[in-house]
C-alpha cells in the first residue's frame, strides 16, 4: 500500500472513530414497558434539602392522546405535601418509543394540588414546557453498562441546554433499562450557568415500579383473578418483604416523638390483608433512623387493595432514639430500606 494510499485510508478510520464516539440517541428500545396503568416511583435527593418523591405514572389514553401524570411529594413547614401536573400529548406521539422526551408533544397540561381543582396552563406556559422540558435523546452517548439495585442498566451522558438569562447548561448521567416503566433507574445532573457557577445539582433513584390501581381493577374487571387477599401478613413481615410503603407523620406536641400517625400502601399487585399486631414492632429502616419502634394498643387488621393507601393509624414510637419531629416514608427495595423525608432524630430519656 503506498504512503498516500495508508494516509487516505487512516483518515477515513479517524473518521469512522470520531462518528462512533460522537454519536447520539439510545441504543435500544427502553419504553416498551411504559404501557397505561404503568408507574415509577422515585426518590430525588438534593443537596442541603429534603429528599423528594416523584411518582410517573402513564393515564389512560383520552380521545386518541396519550397521557402522563407526575406527582410529587415534599415537605412544606414541617408537613408532606402532594403536587400533580397531567400532561397530554398530540396523536401519534407514543410513550412506547420515548417516554422521557415527551415534553415536546405537549398539547395540554395541569397543575393542582388536592383538595383544589386543576389549573389549565396558557398557551405561553405550555409553549415555554415545550422549549424546556428535557429530551435527552438528543444528546445522549452511551457510556457503559451497570447493575443499579439488582437491574442491568445502560448508562448515557447528556447536555441539555435551558433557554434564559444567563443561559444555563445541564450535564448529567442516566441508566435506562427496558423492563422498567419510563426506563429511568437513576439519573444524576449538575446545571450551571455559562461561567460556570453553579445552579444546582440531584440525583434520582428508582424506589418502585409497577400497575396503577386503576389499571389492576380493569384487568381485574376482565380476567377474574388475585381478587382475594392472601392469608394475614404481619407489619413487619410486609415491611421487610417490601409489600408495604409507610408515610410517619409525628405529632407535633411535647411528646418527643411518641405519638405518630401512620397510613399504609400496598405496594404489590394484589389485596394485602396486613395486621399490625398488639405490642411492640421494630422495623429495619436504615439511616437515619436505623430502627423505628413502634408499639400499638391492640391488634388491627387492614384491608388494602393494590396500590391503595390505608386510613390513618394511630400508633406509639418507643425506644431512647426516636424521630422526634417531621414526616418521612418508609419502603425496601430489593432488601435495601428507602427513607425519605425530614426529621430530627434525638435522644429521649425514659
């Protein structure tokens, strides 16, 4: 091969190398699962502040469109707190092949709180959505490939750039995985402004994924089946099992942390028929708590369908160390306890 012959053909490989490294989008189909009824629950964590749950979940289609709801869960003076935005998308958009650049097929979205009827965005919020919501496929790279809480994920990098003044740049990492709904397992993202201060920085993490409990009862509605409860499953069977979900709230008064109010949520894909038993119960929670001990007067029993939350009940936290003050959430993944939430944790003398 002559001289002029390898350069020609050593450019071309650069060439090649070049359009490999920089080429973008995802590798694989990662939202075949993202079907309606489907849900993915996360925990956000940010620096300095209170750890946030987001809640994805797809609607039912409504006159050919398809639909996403988010809620999310805070703390504000002292108390969890609910918000959600429902999102609706134009015909032929499909959720199946990107369900986290949705934000371009807008056509209509709402905010409400509950209690309160929903706030319908003008035409110029919903235009601002369109131009700031993420789309990551567009500038994603495949980095590699890691097990993220028991799931084999593809790891991207990606930029985004938010339009304003200054302008501010987003670099992050998400894993994706496609038995998951919406894909996402983790993502991590620093935005900062053009000279290179910083704005803010999080991570999420996926806590739980599944069906709707719309979408359980009209699969139940046509195909008859895990209709019944299984046998009686005690609270902290369930809790280490990851069936059931825990919100705290303590009582703000002056009993340092004793008196807690506390509702239920099934976490599976059938009736849980829980009993909280009369006595102590100590639960494996993990930082920052490490255990919550509970006690109740006298035996109780819940009924709590798929996905459904339990009335409130009304229970004493004993133990030295306690959650004195705040709310927080309580659940396991794959064996690991998920906290999420403010408290203060003290000491208490006996």
């Amino acid at each position: 091969m002559t001289k002029a012959a390898v350069a020609v053909f050593a450019s071309i490989l650069s060439l090649n190398v070049v359009s490999a490294v920089a080429a973008t989008g995802y590798q694989k189909a990662y939202f075949s699962a993202t079907r309606p009824g489907s849900w993915a629950q996360y925990t956000m964590r940010v620096e300095g502040q209170p750890d946030m749950g987001y809640l994805n979940t797809r609607l039912s289609d409504e006159a050919g469109r398809q639909r996403v709801q988010v809620r999310v869960e805070y703390l504000s003076e002292g108390k969890l707190t609910s918000a959600y935005t429902d999102y609706a998308l134009k015909p032929g958009y499909s959720l199946e092949n990107d369900a986290l650049g949705f934000g371009k097929a807008l056509v209509s979205m709402s905010s409400r709180t509950p209690g309160t009827k929903p706030y319908v965005m003008p035409a110029a919020a919903l235009d601002s959505a369109r131009k700031t919501m993420p789309d990551y496929a567009a500038s994603a790279q495949f980095v590699g490939t890691e097990n993220i809480g028991g799931k084999v994920s593809d790891r991207y990098k990606y930029t985004q750039r938010h339009p304003g003044n200054p302008v501010q740049i987003e670099t992050g990492e998400i894993w994706l995985n496609e038995t998951v709904p919406f894909g996402l397992v983790k993502q991590k993202a620093m935005t900062r402004e053009e000279s290179g201060k910083l704005v803010s920085q999080f991570e999420m993490l996926l806590v739980d994924s599944g069906v709707s409990v719309a979408a359980t009862q009209d699969m139940a509605a046509k195909k008859p089946a895990n209709t019944v409860a299984a046998g009686p499953v005690l609270l902290g069977d369930a809790f280490r099992k990851g069936q059931v979900e825990l919100t705290v709230t303590i009582a703000p008064d002056a009993s340092n942390g004793k008196n807690l109010r506390i509702t239920f949520r099934n976490k599976g894909e059938r009736p849980l028929r829980l009993t909280i038993p009369a006595g102590p119960t100590t639960l494996d929670v993990g930082t920052p708590l490490d255990k919550l001990r509970l006690e109740a007067a006298a035996a109780k029993s819940l009924e709590i369908a798929p996905g459904a939350t339990s009335p409130a009940v009304e229970m004493t936290q004993t133990g030295s160390r306690r959650a004195v003050q705040g709310s927080f959430v309580l659940s396991v993944y794959e064996g690991t306890p998920l906290y999420s939430g403010s408290v203060t944790v003290d000491t208490v003398k006996k």
